[in-house]
C-alpha cells in the first residue's frame, strides 16, 4: 500500500542473506524511479561497506550510524550518495558494545522522520533477530518487515519466534523472503 514507506529487513540467524535481499530491493525500487534511503542498522556485524567496496573520494573513513546516533557525526556527514541514481545509504559505521541502547536514542527518530520526509522508502537492514532484539526495537519505527529466511538455514520454531517478536512490536508483517534455494538440475 502506499502507507509503507519505511521497511524493515531481518532474518532469523546470520547470513541468511538479509543485507543482499535489503540492496537488492533499495535498487529496484529506485528502477521505478523512486528515491531510496537505504540505513544499515546491523552496528554488530555489518558487511555492506566491504561487500559494496564502499569509499570516500579522499580516502578517508567512511562514517556511518554508530558515528550519528552517538552524538559524533551530523546526518549529513553520514549520509552518502550512491552511484544508482536516486540511492543514498547511511552504513553502520563501527561496531559498538551497545546497538540496542543506542538504536532507542531521539537520533534514531528524528533520522526515520528525516528519512520520511525526503526519501519515497528506508530501507533498513537489521541485524538478525535470532542474534539480537536491535531489529524489534528498530521494527518500532517501520510501516512493515520482510524476513528473509534461508533455506534450511533456521528451524520452523526460530522463524515463528521471529514473527512474533516483530509483531510484538507492532509492525506489520509484509511477507517473507526464501533465499539460498537449492535447486536440483534436471538432466538434459
């Protein structure tokens, strides 16, 4: 519907493939001509700076959500444009000892709101569910979530668990995404 601006992706346990289905659909969103914040909220393992090969022109550090939500860094100091038309990112930045604590700070709201205001979507890459309750705390903030859910990679009990605790939360639950299938080849 044309309520969902703001979407969670998370997933059960680790590398189940959240942060590609997360940039994956920040792209084809932009396809359709929409402008798209992507936000790396995954401050314990983030991978997107490395897997983009993300840099900065000068070659100095690339500052991300931990530098904003505590205080060091400005949003416009932390907010990049991408070579996709229309994308812009925000990356985790360095990990710290406490997402959890730092997530629940005024800066994250004023950051969605800021978000809502010049962005069509955020998209939010969360840290998995199963490891951490970030993306609950997160999900507070979103129109919905999609968890993406590698095959045979999570038991039926840990994805049920997921669901519910995003739903705990009060976001919608938009769908489910099954990622690393297997698929048998058929013989010519």
């Amino acid at each position: 519907g044309d309520d969902i601006k703001t979407i969670l992706i998370t997933s059960s346990v680790p590398n189940e493939g959240k942060s590609t289905v997360a940039v994956d659909l920040a792209r084809s969103l932009t396809e359709s001509g929409k402008r798209v914040l992507l936000i790396d909220t995954d401050m314990r393992k983030s991978v997107l700076v490395g897997r983009l090969r993300a840099s900065k022109n000068d070659g100095s550090e690339i500052c991300g959500l931990s530098h904003y939500l505590s205080g060091q860094k400005r949003l416009e100091e932390v907010l990049y444009a991408t070579e996709i038309p229309k994308l812009f990112m925000i990356f985790a930045g360095p990990s710290v000892p406490n997402p959890t604590e730092i997530l629940e700070k005024n800066y994250f709201e004023e950051l969605v709101k800021f978000g809502r205001e010049h962005f069509n979507y955020i998209i939010l890459d969360c840290a998995p569910i199963g490891a951490a309750i970030d993306a609950a705390v997160v999900a507070k903030h979103c129109d919905g979530a999609i968890i993406v859910i590698g095959q045979q990679m999570a038991s039926s009990r840990m994805i049920q668990t997921v669901k519910k605790q995003l739903e705990a939360s009060g976001v919608r639950i938009l769908g489910a995404v099954l990622n690393k299938v297997k698929q048998k080849k058929k013989p010519l």
